[in-house]
C-alpha cells in the first residue's frame, strides 16, 4: 500500500511525519500521524496507537499532547489515526459535532448511509495496524493503545476485545458507558441502528459486563471536567473492573477540565505506564 509523505520534521533527535493513504476499508483517503523516537534508527520499538476525541483530528495531539519528549527518551512511537472517514462523498451531519466527520466512535458502521465510510474499528485494528507494522520499526508484540474522551471509549473498546494485538491501555477522561450517555447515544443509533444489543459491542461496561477480560487498565478523569457526570461516569467502569476482578487505576485530578491542558498534563505518566508494560 502507497505511504504519502506529508511532512516530517526532527524533534527530541527522532523524526514527527504526517502521512495518507488511500484506505480500503473507509473507501476514502486517510491521514495519519506517526513518531518515531531516536531508538527507531537502529532498532524495532514499542507503540502505542493515540486515539483523540469528537471533532478532533490527527492533529489536535500533535499540536498540543506534549508526547514527544518522553516518548523519545522511552523510546516509543507513537501512531494518531484521524477520528473517521474524510473527503467529499463521506456522509456528514455538518450542523451536529456529535455525528459524521470528526465523530467516528472508533465502531464500524451498518446503517446506511454511514456504512459506506465509517468502519474506524476495522480500520485502525486492521489495515492502519497492518500498514505501520510493515513501513515503521514497531515490535508486533509491544503494541499498546491510549486515548481521550471518545478516543479513550476507542481505546478501552479495542484492547478488551483485541488483548492480543494491544497490549497495553489507558484512557484520558473516557466515554466509559456510550448505551448510556447523551452525547454518544445519537451517533450510536445513527451508525449501528436502534437494537441496543448491538451497541454493547462498543461500549466499555458492556464488554465487560459480558465477559470482556483486560489485565490492568489505567484511566485519569479530571475533576472539573464539564462532562463528568453527564458523559463520562467513570465510576460505571470502576464498578464493571471490580466485579470482574480487572485490576483498574482511577485517578480522579482536582481542578482539571477535558482539555488538552488535562492531557498533557498526565502524558509523562501515561506513557511510563505503558512503558513499564510493554518494555
């Protein structure tokens, strides 16, 4: 599969590129973002898949996440997807951020007509996996995801039902419980249809509650985010975690909000985390 280069750009003495490819699952152009520490020159390294949230891009991380520094010094590379489909024939809803571009929910669609584009589950678990795996210096067996807000729903939905390819998970402020939340019940009725069981397949509290099994999972949730108690709930997951025995750390930040002033506040940390699991 063709790789176009963007741009790329030295930074921490490892390289920052943008990239496109014409992807066959979303039948549309996708951009990615991919940095690779100074370890990459002369060696295979860890990484993690970077999920951002509703309305974001690749770029929103890039621009604010404060990631390279440590990943550098880790020696981690770190992969950003875009958060759905792109491009003039993808189905849109331009007055609602809650649906269409920019509010992919990481899910394969099967309603009409976002069935044709969104299939961002199957993208970023299969053919963007597959295409960083065979153009960058990535270990196959240290692979880890992380995420925020709709990118964390992403990412705990992936790792408990792929263990096997991600490794390792974390979530910044997640969208813990979807079946349940205002801002996310719109997006899944429109792309999965009104049968509330086939959303369970996406929702955190549901896989587990339905036998979903992860080793450990690390969540940080700002205080004084606006979304907490409408969006978020993180305490579903904590209840979910400790019923089925899953070991989950939940660190709950006074004064912070669901902005990327929260995120990379907690970056370093997130990325040791992954780190100490991965190797």
């Amino acid at each position: 599969m063709t790789l176009e280069t963007i741009s790329e750009a030295k930074a921490f003495d490892g390289i920052q590129g943008v990239y496109r490819h014409q992807a066959i699952s979303t039948n549309c152009a996708m951009t990615f973002a991919v940095f690779l520490p100074p370890q990459a020159k002369t060696q295979k390294c860890p990484a993690l898949f970077y999920l951002s949230g509703l309305t974001c891009t690749h770029q929103n991380v890039l621009d604010k996440g404060e990631y390279r520094r440590m990943a550098a010094e880790l020696g981690m590379i770190i992969v950003c997807p875009d958060t759905s489909p792109r491009g003039d024939e993808v189905a849109d809803d331009p007055d609602d951020w809650q649906l269409g571009k920019g509010a992919g929910f990481y899910l394969d669609a099967t309603q009409a007509p976002w069935a044709a584009h969104y299939q961002m589950q199957t993208y970023v678990r299969d053919e963007l996996y597959d295409l960083v795996l065979a153009n960058f210096p990535i270990d196959p067996a240290r692979i880890g995801v992380f995420g925020h807000s709709m990118g964390g729903h992403g990412a705990l939905t992936l790792a408990l039902k792929n263990p096997q390819k991600f490794k390792s998970c974390s979530a910044f402020a997640p969208i813990v419980n979807p079946s349940s939340c205002d801002w996310s019940i719109k997006g899944l009725s429109a792309y999965l249809g009104d049968d509330k069981d086939a959303w369970r397949a996406y929702d955190a509290v549901h896989l587990i509650e339905d036998g979903a099994r992860y080793d450990a999972l690390l969540v940080d949730q700002g205080e004084a985010d606006g979304f907490l108690d409408d969006g978020l709930k993180p305490w579903l997951l904590r209840e979910a975690c400790e019923k089925a025995g899953i070991g989950l750390t939940l660190n709950m930040r006074e004064g912070y909000d669901h902005s990327y002033y929260f995120i990379s506040s907690f970056m370093d940390d997130h990325l040791r985390w992954h780190a100490a699991r991965l190797g």
